[in-house]
C-alpha cells in the first residue's frame, strides 16, 4: 500500500527548497522501491491568501490522513499586517498542536568541510554532534491567558503563561532517554528552575522519568549557562532536552555552530511516531527567487523523515551520503560559501545531491 507525503511548500524561499527536496524524495522512492504518494497543501501565507486562513480545513484533514508531511517554512513581511490570530505562524503553531506533535529534534551536526564556515574556531567545534529535543506543544507558546489589556492607567500591558503538565514532561522526557540511550548515553535537561516553578517542576519530573533510565547519565544545567556552554564548549553536550521557548532559541543558536542554520533539518513527531519534517531555518524573503537558498536542510529533513517514520535507514542514509559527497565537492550555497569553494545556486545544490546519489 502506498504511503502518503504531505508536501507543504509555503511561503517565500519554501517553494524552492521544497522542489529540490522533492527531487531528491522522488529519486530515492525510485531508486528504494518505496511506494511514496506525495500530494500538496497549503499552510501560512500562501494559505491566507488563497483561503483566508492560514491554515485551511482541507490541509489538516490531509495532513491527518498522511504518513509524513514535508513543510518548507512559512511567514514573512507581506503578512505582518494581518490579525494576530491570521498570522501564517499560527498556521504552524495550528498543525503541531492538532496533531500533536509534541517532540521537536535538532541535530546540530558539523560536516567536517564545513569547519571553515562556523563562527567558532575549528578546534572548538569539530567532531560536532549535538541533537536538542524541544517540546513543542506546550509551554509559554501556547498557554492561555495571553494578550494585551490596557490598565487602569490608561497603560497598556502584555502578558504570557507559562504552563507545563506532569504528563507533558514526562511524555518529552521519555523520548529524550530513548534517543540518548541509542547515542552517547548522556542527557541534559537545561530549565530556569532557580527562578521558574514551572520548570522547578519540568526538573523534578526529569529526575523521577531518570530513574527509569539508569544507564542514561542525566544533567541539569540553567539556560542562561546552556547558551554560554555552547558557544564555549559545544562538545560537551550529547542530547540536551528543554521546553518550547527554550528549546527555540538554544536550538538556533546550536545552528550557527555547524556553519549555516541552512544546513539543520528538524522533526516534529507524535507519540507514535508520525511526523512533520521542515529546515529549521525560516523564509528569507530577502532572498526568495534569487536561486540562492540553501536546499540542504530540507533535503537532509527528506532523511529524518525515512529514518523515523517511515522506517527506509538505507534511503535516509544515501541521502547524507550524497550531501556529504557534494560538500567533498566543494560546491557551496552563497550562506556556507567560503574562498577557494565552487558557488551554486538552489537548483544547483539539488542537481548535485541527485547526481551523488546516482554515482
């Protein structure tokens, strides 16, 4: 029986990216006799202005319906005018809590020729290998009450919640243990909860969920120290597991280490293991239709999306290693160009990815 991909393309540099993404997908279906069905929806801008909403009915029914769905990024200036609540990230912020995709993973991975591209000094991030677990339906992002009132000054005043369960902590924990028991084996679960009782209770919890664990090494470190760390000592960290904001900012911070957030791909999966794939990077509508954004990030989310939903090891790993052999190449996108290094476009990144795997 076929299995069905959910292509979103969305806004700005989206289109681009996705269709080399999708090239690459549709080679390896060919080549890995996969059976993959793709079909395409709307979501963010482009669904506002073909719909009215940023993220239509018909979207979630066939996102509901798929076995993966493959999203390129979504938002943009056009639609910083709208309502709050028609704005294209609550489109995205949509999906992920209807379909409750609650655990977001970010490798953050330095491809030995790329060393040159990061803003550290080599020594201090090669060998780099971080993946960063997010929780990513709770948190400050979605808690209620939220808004903006006016006092009785006449001031206004906007205001958050803050909100984590027992039972969304244990949930993100559990999947944070089980990828670090397939890695290095060390955990660290990085909270405010020297301040932030919410996360005096997301530690708590970490510790119960660890003793689950015992061959995992768990850690506890503050967030202000998280970011410090990982511009100091990067290596240091195998998994890191935190909340939806923290996670957010951590996890492109960790991006600029490996050179390009062009080159993260991330994954959003619910609890049984079904998942949204994206780049972690955004639109770049200063650079939409000039040929020059990086494709790599979602060609590489194209192999997070075999390896854990769909089960195809073998196509996700000629994947990485068809990336891998363009980058020995020394072909580069304009974000990871560096002297001596072969300039291309977004077609010509994806071109050299589809011809690598045929070598």
């Amino acid at each position: 029986m076929a299995r069905k991909i959910l292509v979103l393309p969305g806004d700005y540099i989206g289109p681009e990216i996705m269709a080399e993404a999708v090239k690459v997908l549709l080679e390896v279906n060919s080549r890995f006799g996969l059976d993959l069905e793709l079909e395409y929806g709307l979501l963010g801008g482009a669904a506002i202005d073909a719909t009215g909403v940023p993220l239509p009915p018909e979207t979630l029914e066939r996102a509901r319906a798929a076995d993966a769905i493959l999203l390129g990024a979504v938002g943009g200036p056009k639609w910083d005018g709208v309502e709050r609540h028609l704005r294209p990230e609550r489109g995205l912020l949509g999906i992920r809590s209807e379909l409750k995709l609650f655990g977001n993973l970010r490798p953050a991975i330095l491809y030995p020729q790329l060393a040159d591209a990061s803003s550290l000094k080599p020594e201090v991030v090669s060998g780099l290998d971080i993946l960063i677990v997010r929780e990513l339906t709770g948190g400050i992002y979605f808690g209620e009450p939220r808004g903006i009132r006016v006092l009785e000054n006449g001031e206004r005043e906007g205001y958050n919640t803050y909100v984590y369960r027992e039972s969304e902590i244990r949930r993100i924990a559990h999947l944070a243990f089980s990828l670090a028991r397939k890695r290095d084996r060390r955990l660290c679960s990085v909270d405010k909860a020297n301040v932030l009782e919410v996360t005096m209770l997301w530690r708590e919890v970490m510790d119960e969920v660890g003793a689950e664990y015992p061959d995992v090494e768990l850690s506890h470190m503050y967030v202000d120290n998280a970011a410090m760390q990982l511009l100091r000592a990067p290596k240091q960290f195998d998994v890191l597991v935190t909340g939806n904001m923290f996670g957010d900012i951590l996890s492109d911070a960790a991006a600029m280490l490996t050179g390009s957030i062009g080159m993260l791909p991330s994954a959003s999966l619910d609890q049984a293991g079904r998942g949204m794939y994206e780049p972690c990077h955004g639109t770049a509508p200063d650079i939409a239709g000039q040929g020059k954004a990086n494709p790599l990030a979602t060609i590489l989310s194209v192999a997070m999306m075999l390896r854990y939903t769909l089960a195809s090891p073998a196509a996700a790993d000629a994947i990485e290693q068809a990336v891998s052999a363009v980058l020995d190449q020394g072909l580069r996108t304009p974000d990871i160009h560096t002297a001596g290094r072969q300039l291309v476009s977004t077609t010509g990144m994806g071109d050299a990815v589809i011809a690598a795997l045929r070598a």
